[in-house]
C-alpha cells in the first residue's frame, strides 16, 4: 500500500481521513501515525534565500552551486546538528571521513544529506538570519524586499 498523509486543517480534510480509513480491506493491516505537522520552509524563504544566494556568489566571484554549499556547510550542517541526533551522528562520520582523505566522497555524501529542503520555517529562518549576519561581517549588504524579508524570517511587522 502506498502511504498517504493528511493534514488536518480543516474539517473537510478530516471528513475525508475518516471516510480513507473506513476504505481501507482488514487485510493487510495498517499502521495510522498521529504528530504534529511541521511546516517546511515557505515559498517566500526560498525566493529570500535563492535571492540572497545570487548576490553573495556575485560579490565574492563563486558560483551560485558552490555558495550554496558553502552556506550550507557554515551555517545549515550546526542548526541540523542541533535539532537531529541522527543528522548529527552521520556528520560525525563525514568529518572523519574527511580528515582520512576522503574530501570528495565526504562533500558528496554532504551535499546529499544536507538539504534546505528538509528545513522547516523555524530553522529556514534561523539560517537566513545567520547568513544575513555572517554577509554583514563581510560588508555585504542584503536587500530586504518587504514581501519577503519580515515573513522570511518570522518577524512581526508593526502595523
């Protein structure tokens, strides 16, 4: 069976959850996972995030690729690290990995484990504002177009 996932915002999907259980043959039997939905990172966060990238790798001359991972490696791997026992455990064995002369294996295996995708809003944001900070000490200005910065990185905006 393919899994499926709901999430409960409003009764409608509710309506429909139950009416998917009530479907479901008793054989085989399946397993029903109740959490707290975590949003990924929003829309806007990547059109920041991506907006940023692009003017970081003009001014210090690197690709957008390469400032990608490199942002990621500073600023991305310790937030993951933090919040994942797991994703810290794996980065453990890339950084030996590394030191015995495995660079390129270790940067492969990185750049597959280590994923702005997987972030959610909270995270994205802590990210975003390390790198804002981290571009400042480089005398890097950001632009902060108002559709994108406040929601961006959770700032409430004074009406």
């Amino acid at each position: 069976m393919k899994s499926k996932t709901f999430i409960l915002r409003d009764e409608k999907v509710i309506a429909h959850l139950i009416a998917f259980i009530n479907a479901q043959p008793k054989e085989p039997i399946i397993e029903v996972v109740v959490r707290e939905h975590k949003k990924k990172r929003s829309l806007l966060q990547n059109s920041l995030y991506w907006l940023w990238v692009t003017i970081i790798s003009n001014d210090l001359g690197m690709t957008k690729e390469d400032e990608h991972f490199d942002l990621r490696k500073r600023m991305l791997a310790p937030i993951y690290e933090r919040d994942d026992l797991q994703y810290s455990e794996a980065l453990k064995a890339l950084r030996d990995l590394y030191s015995r002369g495995f660079k390129k294996e270790a940067n492969n295996l990185f750049d597959q484990i280590t994923s702005t995708t997987t972030a959610n809003v909270k995270q994205f944001a802590e990210y975003l504002t390390e790198i804002e900070r981290d571009m400042m000490g480089k005398g890097i200005v950001l632009p902060h177009p108002e559709d994108l910065y406040y929601d961006s990185l959770m700032i409430k905006r004074n009406s």
